[in-house]
C-alpha cells in the first residue's frame, strides 16, 4: 500500500501468557480513516493498546510511518511519535472542571503550549467550549466524549487511535463526532477508529478491516463494502459469515 502509516506485522500480543492477537498483519493508509470492526472480543481494543505501548509485544513488528515502534511506551508515542488515543468508555477526571482536564491532557506540552492550544481546539467544540468551568462529570454523555476528543487534539496527533466513539451517544452527537473526524483526516490525520455503528461509521470511512480471534479477516474500501449486498448478513451474522467472506 501506498502511503502505510500504521503497520502490523505478525504481530504476537496479549494479557499476561494469554495472547490475543496471532500473528496479525495489517496496514492502514495515511491521512484516512480506517474501521476496526469485528464481535465483542475479537481483539480490536487490544490492537489499539499494542499500538499505544500499553501491551508488551511477544512476536512481530509494529511500524509508524516506516519507523519500527515496536515495543517503544505509550509516553514516548504521544509526544516523539504523535500517537493519541481516545479509549473506550469514560475517560475524564470527573470531580476536576472542563478547563482542568484540558489542561491535565497537554502536561507533557508544558503550561504555556497547552493555554495557546486550548481556544484553537475549542473552536472545534462549541458546546465544549460553553462549559468550561463546569465539572467534566457534569457533561452530558456527547459533551464529554467531545472533550475527550479535543484533549487529544490538543497534542496535534499525526495518528488518532479512538474506541467506540459513539457508544451512548444520540444519533446528532455522533454525526458531529464522525464530521469532526472527516475534517481532521482532510487536514491529514491518521484515523484508526473501532466502531460497532458499522453502517453510519462506513459512510464517513475510507478503508474497513475487520478482526476475529485475533486475524484480520476482511480488509476493503468501506464505500465498496457498504455496496455490498451482504452487508446485513456480513455485520449482523457476525464471525462467522466474515470468515466465510474471506474463504
Ligand atoms: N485487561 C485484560 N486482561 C485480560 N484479558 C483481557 C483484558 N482486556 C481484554 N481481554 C481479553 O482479550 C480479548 C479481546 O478483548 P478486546 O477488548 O480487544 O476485544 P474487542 O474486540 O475490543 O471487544 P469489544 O467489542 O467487546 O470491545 C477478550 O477475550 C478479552 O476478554
Ligand atoms: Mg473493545
């Protein structure tokens, strides 16, 4: 592929001696937003963590931009690197305000960098920006996403690593979430999302891969799989008929 920004390459990972991923090879483009899907359990948040450093990896490769980050920590890719990660569920210092929080997510920047920052993320978040002397716990399940969103930015990511976005949220809150995330791969962030909302998430994706036990069982332009007839059976007949789909 041409343009690789993340690259698998049989790649050994897990919890403790259990190992989750098997030997999984895969490779998302440059400036695009690329899908993780796949059934609960499959290994999709766990390809997130491998990536992020927070998981020791046993076997293979791991490469951002053509340069080996195999077993490189989660400190080290968020500032020499500019890897962010958004991870699944709540991830806020609840009791501390909005303004707090964002300050807290550009510690590594320094005070000063991360005040200049703030007001040109906000602008990306109106509702946000409303709040922001109110308690992140006081947010609104779609507000506090979008915070979480926009700490992330504040580190200016060349890859944005983000899991279940829309979980909880009302259909408008992850529209904007999915515009914002069509933006910032325009302006030519690396997107790699894992989304459960296949049919909204392949509308605003270029590229959809799918996971199971582990492997990468499907791997194509999500505008081509979203034309596929078997969409339905694919994503509501789970594991299974992916598999078959390979085969
Ligand atoms: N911290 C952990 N310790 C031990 N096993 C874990 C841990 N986190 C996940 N696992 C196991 O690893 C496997 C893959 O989990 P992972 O969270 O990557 O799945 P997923 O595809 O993200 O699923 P979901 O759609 O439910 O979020 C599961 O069997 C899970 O039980
Ligand atoms: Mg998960």
């Amino acid at each position: 592929m041409q343009d690789v920004a993340i690259e698998f390459e049989d790649v050994v990972a897990g919890y403790g001696d259990f190992m989750i991923l098997n030997r999984l090879s895969l490779q998302a483009a440059r400036g695009k937003i690329t899908l993780l899907l796949g059934p609960n359990g499959a290994g999709k948040s766990t390809v997130l963590k491998t990536l992020f450093g927070m998981l020791r990896i046993r076997q293979g490769r791991v490469r951002l931009f053509g340069t080996d980050i195999t077993g490189v920590g989660a400190k080290a890719l968020l500032v020499q690197h500019g890897v962010a990660f958004v991870p699944q569920g709540r991830n806020l210092f609840g009791q501390l305000t909005v303004w707090q929080n964002l300050e807290l997510g550009g510690i590594t920047l320094g005070m000063k960098t991360t005040r200049a920052r703030i007001p040109e993320v906000l602008d990306r978040f109106p509702r946000v920006k409303e709040r922001l002397g109110s308690q992140a716990s006081a947010l609104s399940g779609g507000e506090q996403k979008q915070l979480e969103i926009a700490r992330a930015l504040l580190l200016r990511p060349r890859v944005l690593l983000i899991d279940e976005p829309s979980i909880g949220l009302s259909p408008l809150v992850v529209a904007d979430v999915f515009t914002l995330l069509r933006q910032l791969a325009e302006q030519g962030t690396t997107v790699l999302m894992v989304e459960q909302n296949v049919k909204s998430a392949l509308k605003m994706a270029d590229e959809a891969m799918a996971l199971e036990s582990g492997r990468l069982v499907l791997h194509r332009r999500a505008e081509e799989l979203l034309a596929d007839p078997d969409i339905e059976r694919l994503f509501l007949g789970g594991a299974q008929a992916l598999a078959q789909q390979v085969a």
